[in-house]
C-alpha cells in the first residue's frame, strides 16, 4: 500500500507522464485404504474388511473429517492419506513430492522456495499440523522426518476448522512418543551436495510404559543445483507422553526450527524480440537475482495434549500451541525493464534519474533486467486453543458420533520493511536519488553481456515501515456422524466471529525524506468490523453391498478477505463458498483395487483483487471436476497407487483485466509402482503428469507454463547381515533430466520457480 501511495504522489508531484466439463456418469471407483503388515520386507496385506474396504498401502483412518481417528470408508467426503511407507519408498524430500500422489493438487508460489503453498481443486489449500492451523505467508516448510502421515481432504473444511478455502485441507499428522523402543538415524546425499542427517528416538521412560518419549532431529548443510543456493537447517523436536490411568493422556511437545535457505525467484516470463508472444529466459544454475538473497528462520512451537475418556462412551480432549516465528529476510526481486518502460524523473534543472519500469505486457524484452532489495525484519506470535468433546450414542437403529467443541486463535504479527538505497524498489528511485544522493539503480544488468553474479550486498538498508497485524478467531461447532442400517450421514454447523486489526507505521526519516520531495506519508491505522458467520454441511453416504459405497455432500466454506478498498473506504466482505459433491468408493478383488472417485462443483463469492490504484475488484471463482484416487495391491509383492485429476476453473462476472486462475492445471496424473523382489531388496517407479497452466491471472499477461511429465526410479537393498536394520536406498528423481517451470508468482514482474534437474541421492537408514 506505502509503495503504491508514495509512487503515486512523487510522480504526480514530478509530473511524470508515465469448459465446462460435468461428469453425470462415474466410474465405480473406489476406496483406498488401510494399514499393510510388512513380513520380511514384503507386502502382505491383512484381509481386514470394515464395511467392504480395507486398508492397503495408503491409510484408511484420518483424523481430519472428525477432528479424531476415524474410518474412512464411512465417510462421505474425499479423503486421501500418505503414509510413512510410501514416504519411505520414494524417498520424499517435502511436501511437494508427497503431494504429486494425489489428484487434483497442484503447486502454487512458493514465494522464492521458501514456503510450501499448493491448491486443492483450483484453490490455494490451507495447511494444517496435527488438525491447528499454520498462520503466516512466511510458514515453515513442512519437515518430513517429523510427519507420520499427509492428509488430505478435499472440498470446504469450515465446520470443522473455520475460516478456511473451499478447496480442502492439508493436515500433516505428526509423530508421537510410542511404548515400543525404537532409535533410526539416517543420513542423505546426493549430487550436488545434499548432506542431511536425521535421528528418530521413542520408547517409555519406566517400566510399566506410562511415560514415552519421543526425539526427532534434522541437521542438513546443503548445496543446491542452482549457483549460490546453499542452505542449513537444524530442527529438534522433543515429546513426552504421561499415561496416569488407562483413560487419560498428556503430551508435552517443542519444535524448534531454524533455517537458511535461499530466496531465488527463478526466472522470467518476457516478450520475445518483436513482440509477438512470450517466452521463458534460459538461465540453467546462474540466478538472476543475487548470491546474498536469502531468507534466515527460526521457530520455537510449544505444545499440550491432553485426552481423557470420561466414560466408554464420551472422551474429552484439549489442545493448546503457542508459535513463535522470526525472520530475517534479504530479498532480492528482478524483472524486465526494456528502454520503451523507462521514464526521466527529472530531479532538479540539472540532474534527474532513471526511474526502471516493468515491462509488462507489451514491451519487447531487450535485455535490461533490474534488480532490487528488500529487507525484511518480521516476528509473529500465534496462540490456538482447542477444547472439543466426542460422544457416542445410540438412539432406536441410529448410531451417533457427535464432536463439539471451541477453538480459539490469536495471531500477531510485527513486520519492519526496509529497501536499498543503491538498489532501490522502483517506488522509491526518486526518494533513494533527490533525499539520500545515491545511485538508485546499480542493480540494472545486460541478460545477454553481464554476469549478474558480481552484485555484492551494498549495506546501505534503510528503514520504510512498520506493520502490526492482529487477528483473532472465536468458534463453537457441532458435528454428527450418523450411522443407519446401510446409510452414513454428517450433519455439521459452526459458528466463527472474527476480527482483523492493522497498523501500519512509516519510518520517522523516510517521512522526512518524502516531505522534502513535497509528499505527505501519514501513518494508517485500521480495524474491520467483527465478522459473523454461519458455516454447515449436510452429506451421505450409502453401502450398496461390501464392495460399493456412494456418497454425495454439500459444504461451504468461509475465509475473511482482510482486503481493503481504499476507493470506497472499507474492507471486503469475506469469501463464501459452497460445494456439491458425489462420489463412489469402491473396493473389488478381494479388496485389492481400492478407489474414490467424485466429481464437483465449486462456487466461490467475494473474490478480491487489488489494483495498484487501491481499489479492489471483487469477482466469483466457479470450479468443476472429477478425479480418482486408488490403489491396488497386484500380488504379494507388487503394488501399485495411481490418481487422475480434471479440474476446470473460471472467474465469474471478473473485471476485464482479470483472465485465469494461475498455477492451476486442468488436468493430472499420477502412477507409483513398488515392487519387493525379496527381503533383501525392491524397486519402484513413479510417473507424475502435470499439465498447462496460466502463468498469470491477468488477462494480457497470457502466457502458459508447459505442461511436463516426470520419470523417478528408486531401489533398496536391506541386507541379511545387518538383521534387516540397514536400509541402503538409491533414487534418480527427474529421469530423463526434463526441463520444466514448477508455478509462476503470478505477479506482473513474471517471475517463475524452477524445477529440478535429474538429482541422483543416496541414502542410508539403521535401526536398533
């Protein structure tokens, strides 16, 4: 807002002339579900059948859809579960690749690499941790070694979690002490100098197992594939679990996180030479940004547990974490900026400055890149209480399973701005040049003559602004799991009240500064009213025999915009979605082949879009699709999972300037297959297909990101001399070494994130 407001005034005071797609019939699909017993290193599966589906090598138990442990084949929402088998056996890194299993999940910006962000059916998907929410865009990314399984459900969650997008969740279940003593250390390598070790410790502190302890650490100090991307993590997570009676558990858990990882924008989208369409600079390892541009984090989570079963039929549990997050953040942005987006601030009768533009959309790129610096200085503190109560009954033929509860959240959030005075964000040239007398511009580069690698980090930092964000969350709801005869139903209604406060304070000097260019920057301060709102979901599922189950539901979905609409002086009324779902889940062969399939229709109101003018477009969002989900266990030894994504997505009554949903494909698929030869070894191979998508939600910025397919392969040797403790696995992830673009910004400076090239790892794992 500062930026777009004082840009704005110094050049008025210089003046500067400057498918739809609906599937009426399905497939019987299916049901994917269940918990494997591994003897000797193979698969064999249990025939464990509950209402006709069992588990497999994915998961058919999820905590999400009851906020506790609960049966998936009885429920009528999609739901998929990554276990730590199939993390183990495709050696996945983060989340990213965890997610490429599933349908219908796409990556998204992850601003620079330095947060996970993905959608879920068209939609940006929120990320939970053992069912609280992960607040800030500055978020951790997720650490593997700590996750025991990924859920994911797909459609709205707001009964159930608040505020939140109509795309579905991703609830990452962490790992918890257990009684059985077990110790893992691990240790990763790879090409270009990956050097990651983990350790995992649980068993029980006395003799009679009422206190388990749990220790998880990550030590990682990495090159990357791209020039001047080293990185460091150190990440410790210590729990215990008091067990004082058979009905009563406490658990006391710390993660402490710290990283440095670094901030690349990737590359860009420009106009090609004669302006006729878009192409994608080749930059292979150099960076366009800078060797200094990095991101330093650090995470302290304090957590408490506490569960007790009343009685045989009702369990109360509460839930409390408290998150402190601080960044230290250098980053370095770029775009293009041709001669033709130039302009001549003239500073005085006798000296001006170059003020460089974006080129945009319609400048043919010559070769001019520049480059800018932003400090970042941000801390935040989230406070979230859960009290929930679940409760079982039966009434005449119906059984119930109510959840009630309360949540509570709080979130704080401080974020000191600073920018270069040699490289200056293009917003504050004039400022940088006419009040500080520096050179606002020694980050313009040549693509196609000069190394940009010879920037040095100028320390010349000076302060802009400081903004203070608090949001606060009431919530009360109420869910009920209906069982009747062949029918499964889910009755659910929460009620959210919600308030959001801003105050943005500017630096005294640059205050200053500006008032000599004859500019006032006043400090601004808002509050939006306390929001109200009523979510609900009503859904079914019918059991037609053992093998096929149908269901259907309808959801909505709630999330404040926190979007300020400086022409009509108030903030945007929240976004509200609603979903309508059909689906099958199908298990056949004697409960080998398990899938799910559905097919959707999403509406999403309220969408807000801000203008650099600060006024605010407000448009709907329409999604439609149908995926599957599966797997089958083909023989004792070989199993396979699969899934298959279409997803078609318009903007709604959307301002002329706005086109496509970016980062979102119309269509994915993936398949994994897993062999065990023996005891002693096995290989699996994956083939993930991601298809076009819009690089930019702006309608002139129509540029595509290609559609790509990946290759993986991974074998593992568990030799007999070592007791089957030692695990020695290969993986060659992007086989055949494809080029391709991961998700654009979705910004007008074009910035895209790159994916990998063929990245061959060792890896080594010994338990005792």
């Amino acid at each position: 807002m500062f930026r777009t407001k004082l840009a704005v005034a110094i050049r008025a005071t210089m003046k500067v002339t400057p498918y739809y797609l609906m599937l009426a019939v399905f497939v019987a699909p299916a049901y994917a579900a269940s918990d494997e017993t591994e003897q000797d290193g193979s698969y064999t599966f249990d025939t464990v059948v509950v209402k006709g589906s069992k588990q497999t090598i994915s998961t058919n138990v999820a905590q999400s859809t009851l906020r506790s442990e609960t049966d998936l084949s009885i429920v009528p929402r999609s739901v998929q579960v990554i276990n730590t088998k199939v993390i183990e056996q495709q050696n996945i890194q983060n989340l990213g690749e965890a997610l490429t299993n599933i349908s219908n999940v796409s990556e998204g910006n992850s601003f620079a690499g330095t947060r996970d962000q993905f959608q879920i059916r068209g939609f940006d998907a929120n990320v939970f941790k053992d069912g609280t929410r992960v607040l800030g865009l500055a978020q951790d990314n997720a650490v593997i070694e700590d996750i025991e399984f990924i859920e994911v459900v797909k459609g709205p969650e707001s009964v159930l979690y608040g505020n939140t997008n109509p795309g579905g969740l991703i609830n990452l279940i962490t790992k918890r002490p257990e009684a059985d003593n077990n110790n893992t250390i691990g240790i990763t390598l790879d090409q270009y100098g990956q050097k990651r070790l983990s350790v995992d410790s649980t068993g029980s502190l006395n003799d009679n197992d009422s206190v388990l302890y749990r220790f998880i650490g990550v030590f990682d100090d990495s090159e990357g594939w791209r020039d001047d991307t080293d990185s460091k993590q150190i990440f410790v997570a210590p729990s215990v679990t008091w067990l004082p009676t058979d009905d009563t558990s406490i658990t006391f858990s710390y993660k402490y996180n710290k990283e440095e990882i670094p901030f690349d924008r990737g590359t860009l989208a420009v106009r090609n030479s004669d302006n006729t369409g878009w192409e994608f600079l080749d930059i292979d390892e150099s960076r366009l940004g800078s060797s200094f541009s990095e991101q330093n984090r650090e995470t302290h989570e304090v957590g408490f547990d506490f569960s007790h079963d009343i009685n045989d039929n009702w369990t109360t549990r509460v839930k409390s974490r408290y998150i402190r997050r601080e960044i230290d953040a250098i980053q370095t942005f770029f775009y293009a900026s041709s001669t033709d987006s130039q302009t001549t601030i003239p500073l005085s009768a006798t000296s001006s400055v170059i003020n460089y533009g974006e080129d945009g959309a319609d400048v043919a790129f010559d070769g001019t890149i520049n480059r800018y610096i932003n400090g970042n200085d941000q801390s935040s503190d989230t406070i979230l209480v859960s009290v929930e109560n679940e409760i079982t009954f039966d009434i005449k033929d119906t059984s119930h399973r109510i959840v009630t509860g309360i949540d509570y959240t709080t979130f704080k959030e401080r974020v000191r701005s600073s920018t270069s005075a040699t490289l200056s964000d293009p917003a504050l040239t004039t400022l940088s040049a006419a009040t500080i007398g520096t050179d606002p511009n020694s980050g313009v580069y040549n693509f196609y003559i000069d190394d940009p690698s010879s920037l040095t980090f100028p320390d010349d930092l000076y302060d802009i602004s400081n903004v203070k964000t608090e949001l606060t969350e009431y919530s009360i709801f109420a869910q009920d799991l209906i069982e009747y005869n062949d029918w499964n139903f889910i009755l659910g209604a929460r009620y959210d009240w919600y308030k959001a406060k801003n105050n943005t304070t500017f630096d005294d000097t640059l205050v200053a500064r500006a008032s000599a260019l004859g500019v006032t920057v006043s400090d601004t301060s808002s509050e939006a009213p306390t929001d109200q709102n009523f979510s609900g979901q009503v859904a079914a599922l019918y059991q037609l025999n053992t093998q096929v189950s149908l269901f259907g539901n309808i959801a909505q979905s709630y999330l404040p915009n926190e979007v300020f609409d400086e022409a009509n002086n108030e903030f945007e009324d929240a976004q509200r979605g609603t979903q309508y779902e059909v689906g099958a889940k199908v298990s056949l062969f004697n409960n080998s082949l398990n899938l799910t399939t559905s097919v959707y229709h999403i509406d999403l109101k309220n969408v807000a879009f801000a203008n650099t003018d600060g006024s605010v477009d407000v448009y709907k969002q329409r999604n439609r699709g149908f995926e599957i989900d599966g797997d089958y266990a083909i023989s004792k030894n070989l199993a396979a999972l699969f899934a298959y994504g279409y997803n078609d997505v318009e903007f709604v009554d959307a301002p002329d300037n706005i086109s496509r949903v970016a980062n979102v494909p119309k269509h994915t698929a993936t398949g994994f297959l897993a062999y065990e030869a023996s005891p002693s070894w096995g290989v699996s191979g994956s083939v993930n297909y991601v298809g076009t998508r819009a690089g930019n939600r702006r309608l002139d910025y129509d540029y595509n990101l290609p559609a790509y397919t990946l290759v993986n392969a991974s074998a593992w040797y568990v030799p007999a001399f070592a007791d089957r403790n030692l695990r020695l696995q290969l993986d060659i992830k992007n086989l055949f070494d494809k080029d391709y673009i991961a998700s654009a910004s979705d910004s007008s400076q074009n910035a895209l994130n790159l994916g990998s090239p063929v990245t061959a790892s060792l890896s080594a794992t010994y338990q005792f």
